[in-house]
C-alpha cells in the first residue's frame, strides 16, 4: 500500500465510525448538536477519503473543510454511480444538483465555515448580542434532512458511498 | 491509431460531455496535455461553491473510459486565483501544456 492508499483507508475508517456514531445519536436521545456534528464529521472524511486518491497536497486536504460539497458534485460525473443506480448521465447530474443546498448546510456546520454563526460546537453570538449554546439551538437543518426528500435522499447516498466505497470510487 | 491521438479523442469527448451536462460551465482547462497516461481537468464553473484551494478527484479508469482522470471545479475568480499564483494546483500539476476549452470549441 502506498502512502496515499494508507490515507485513504485511514479518511474512510473514521467516515464509518464517525456515520456509526451519527447513527447512534440519531436513534437515541441526544441533542441535536451531536448528531449533526458526527453528520458533519462523517461527510467530510467522506470526503477526503476520495480526494486523498487524487493530486491535492495532505496539507491542502487536511486544512480544508469545503470538501463535501466538492465531492458531491464531482461525484454527480462517476459513471459507476450512473451504472450502479441505473440513472441516465443527466438524471444522475441533476439529482446530485438537487442535493447540493443541503449538502452545503452540512458543510457549513464545520466551526471553521461557520463564521461564528450557528455550528454544533461551540456557542457564539447572534445580530443581537445574544450568547447562543449549540445544545440548546434549534437546528431547522435536522427537521430538513428528516423531512424533506433531499435530506433524506442525501443521507441515503452518504450511507451507500460509505458501504460501497471500494466498488463505487476505487 | 497513436496513443496521443486516442487520448486527444477521449479527452475532448469527455469535455464535450460535461459542456452539455453543465450550463454554468464556463471553461474547461486541460493541464498537462502532452501527458498520455491520464487526463487532468480543470473546470471552470460560475455557479461551483468556491473551497479557495485546488480540490482534484480520482476517477480510475473503466471498460468505458479507459484512461484515469483526475478533476477539479473551482469559481472563476479561484481560476483568476490560480492564474496570479494566489492558489496554488495539485501537486505535479503545471500551466505548462495546457489547452483551454470554452462553450464553442466543445461543441462544434
């Protein structure tokens, strides 16, 4: 294996340990903030898991966190995708199009890419002063992904790209 | 038939693709060009979701396109970016040998 491989590996274990404890949250009685923070965790090593293949620097990889949204649309042009859910090159384009707002309120939640606004780690202050907890916030992004049929489409690929990584990408 | 003209076949019909899958595609950069073991694309989209940096994908090779890609979308003000130096390519990547492809050319 090289070294590249060993990162690969490395990337897409911790996705599905990171998928597994999103999982967990979802079923169970947590708050909102750690699902979406595994959610978040889990789409970005997603992620980079298929960018390390490719000729980005570790450091460019490693220090961003914009790399869902990138993968998601790129991925939109993987002909094994086209082959493996039976879609037209343009249906497949589109739906992944579809997809794309919520895949960037994900990426979004990233402290990093939040620019102190609401992201499941650490509190920050709203227009009006206000000092905001994520274990107390709302997150109008969890009733998206559990009620819309993007969110729900979206999370289905993050499972089946984790599950069929090797088969889907490799 | 030569391997370069194989290569120019499978890379302009695979630009030609995405001009038509993407009407916010505005440019299409093939870097490297003379390289004849893979096909590196930069495309250039204005309605991509800017990362400020360079991010490639590996696409290997298959019984329908036999030549692994490696590609990248940026905005193009990362493009204008890039051109200053200000972000910088994948490693191994050069403006050395590159061909531009816009709308027009893929389509003729």
């Amino acid at each position: 294996m090289t070294g590249r491989q060993n990162w690969q590996t490395a990337f897409l274990n911790q996705a599905k340990v990171d998928w597994d404890a999103y999982q967990k949250t979802r079923r169970g009685m947590w708050p909102e903030c750690h699902q979406l923070l595994f959610l978040q965790m889990a789409s970005e090593k997603l992620a980079k898991a298929l960018l390390v293949a490719g000729h980005s620097s570790l450091e460019a990889i490693t220090q961003s966190h914009a790399a869902f949204v990138k993968f998601m649309q790129i991925a939109s042009n993987n002909r094994k995708l086209q082959r493996a859910f039976g879609m037209k090159k343009s249906q497949q384009r589109a739906q992944f199009k579809s997809l794309l707002p919520i895949a960037y309120e994900i990426e979004l939640l990233a402290p990093a890419l939040a620019q102190r606004g609401p992201n499941p780690e650490y509190p920050w202050e709203d227009a009006t002063g206000n000092i905001l907890t994520p274990a107390n916030y709302p997150f109008p992004l969890v009733i998206r992904l559990r009620q819309t049929p993007q969110g729900l489409q979206l999370l289905k690929y993050i499972e089946i790209f984790l599950n069929r990584f090797e088969e889907l990408f490799m | 038939m030569s391997q370069n003209h194989n290569i120019l076949s499978a890379a302009e019909s695979l630009i030609q693709e995405h001009f038509e899958l993407e009407p916010n595609l505005e440019n299409v950069i093939w870097i490297n060009s003379d390289k004849t073991t893979e096909i590196r694309l930069l495309e250039i989209n204005s309605m991509t979701f800017p990362a400020g940096a360079v991010l490639s994908f590996y696409f290997p090779p298959d019984e329908e396109f036999p030549y692994p890609t490696i590609m990248a979308e940026i905005t193009p003000e990362e493009w204008q970016k890039v051109l200053r130096n200000e972000i910088p390519l994948p490693e191994g990547w050069t403006l050395e040998n590159h061909k531009v492809y816009s709308r027009e050319m893929a389509t003729v």
